[in-house]
C-alpha cells in the first residue's frame, strides 16, 4: 500500500470527524437515494473508508443485507465502530474476496481515485455483480469545482510555494476526465448506464477544521511531514484559509460525477 492510500493512527479519525460532514455526507445521501432506486437485497461497499455512506445505505436499505470492505484495517475497524450493524472486511478493490455473481449492487464512494489498476478494480465488480447487477461509484471533478477544496489547494502554495504538495491535485482529484473514467469502466466489462456531473452544496464549520481534516486525517499528512513540524504547517494553512474563506460557518460547493455501470444480463 502506498501513502497515497494509507489512513493510519488518528488519521480515520480525524478524517471522519472533521471531512465526513462536509466532503462526503452530501453525496452519501445522493449515492443511498440512487442505491434505494435500484432495490437491491444484497449490497457490496468498496473502499467504504469510515462509513459515511455505509450509514446512509443502512438507513436507505433497512431490508438489505449490506457488506462494507475497506483496505485499510483502520479505516474498517473505525467504519465497524461507528455503524456496527452492517458486516465490515479488510478487503482490496481489486480482490472482494466474494463469490462470484453474489451481489446485486456494488458501491464505492470516492475511491476509485485511489486503486492502482482501476480497470482490475472494475472488473472484480463485474464478477461479483449477479447479471444486470450495477456498479455505482463517485468521482472527484476537478479542483476548481469544490470551493473549499481548492482554496486548501491555494493555501498550500502560499505555504509551501517552493514545494507544494501535489496530493489533491494528482490523487482524489486526479481522476475527473469523464472520457477516462468511462473507457476504464468500459474495460473492466461493464456498460455506462448514467454518467451525471453533480453540484452538490457544502456546509464547513471553520477553515481551521478544514485544514486539520486535510493536513492531518488524509496522506497529505506525509507530503507536509517532509517540510517541517506538522502542527506549525496546519496552523498557517488554517491561517491562509481563514483569510480565503472567513471566520465560523463556511458555506461552498461541491463537485463530482456519479456514475451508475451495468453488468451483462
């Protein structure tokens, strides 16, 4: 596992506690309505990181029978914590570990950004998907189309301006061409059935939970470890965003594709 995609320590934490309401709830809510118009009986959630959409799926699917995988041990052992009542596994996108055919939806929120080999990642869905099973995922668009992600952008340049960490450029947000996503899907065997550009709004309680969620519960925190002490590198991007985006109750958009992909029948 690269640090990339390594969540460790407080990292889940941190990373649910001050992202999850503001990055990943809005569209939690928007992937559980999509997954409850489907009707599925069994549901297969991939890189489900700390539950926030597992919760929504709970809450969208009482009648479902729901399993969430997350590779990082961490991640999954805060995900079982925090909504205990799906069943939780260790488990890599590209190896579910289930049986063939055996599940009638998968869903991964925001992390297919990550897999090393997306087609692999798509294709291990495929098999695990019953005919005319769907694969519903987000993906990040680009930087410019979530406000508070691209002012953390610009408060890393003035931070760092000799050596800013590339991370949210290059990773989370690194796979927003539609034509890519589409070809990668298209390669892993299954069929485009929707492909919608969603904006979405946002709500943040402060610039300095931004900058503590971003700094210290994503890899950013390795990248900004090989310039200096991490507390006094969170302090001034808080203190750049703070002067971006104002003081107390922060309001901004964001933006992704939801993409809903169709097993062969």
């Amino acid at each position: 596992m690269t640090s990339d995609a390594t969540w460790a320590g407080s990292m889940p934490a941190v990373y649910d506690d001050c992202l999850g309401p503001v990055l990943f709830e809005p569209f939690a809510h928007e992937l559980a309505t999509r997954a409850a118009a489907l009707r599925p009986a069994r549901v297969l959630e991939v890189a489900a990181g700390t539950g926030v959409v597992t919760r929504q799926l709970r809450a969208a699917l009482p009648e479902a029978a729901i399993v969430a995988t997350d590779l990082n041990a961490g991640m999954a052992a805060e995900g079982a914590r925090r909504v205990p009542d799906v069943e939780w596994r260790t488990a890599d996108a590209a190896d579910l570990g289930v049986p063939d055919a055996s599940v009638d939806l998968v869903v991964c929120s925001f992390g297919a950004m990550f897999f090393p080999d997306r087609p692999a990642a798509y294709a291990e869905a495929a098999r695990a998907l019953a005919p005319g099973g769907r694969l519903l995922f987000t993906v990040w668009d680009v930087v410019d189309r979530s406000t508070f992600t691209a002012a953390v952008v610009a408060a890393l340049a003035e931070v760092l301006p000799e050596q800013t960490p590339q991370f949210i450029e290059r990773v989370p947000h690194g796979y927003a061409d539609p034509a890519v996503v589409t070809t990668d899907v298209v390669a892993g065997g299954l069929a485009v059935e929707r492909f919608d550009t969603v904006v979405l709004p946002a709500e943040a309680p402060s610039a300095r939970s931004l900058a503590e969620g971003f700094c210290l519960g994503t890899p950013l925190r390795f990248a900004l470890e090989l310039h200096g002490p991490l507390d006094e590198l969170t302090d001034a991007v808080a203190a750049r965003l703070t002067e971006r985006l104002g003081e107390g109750p922060l309001s901004g958009e964001l933006g992704a594709h939801v993409v809903t992909a169709r097993a062969a029948d």
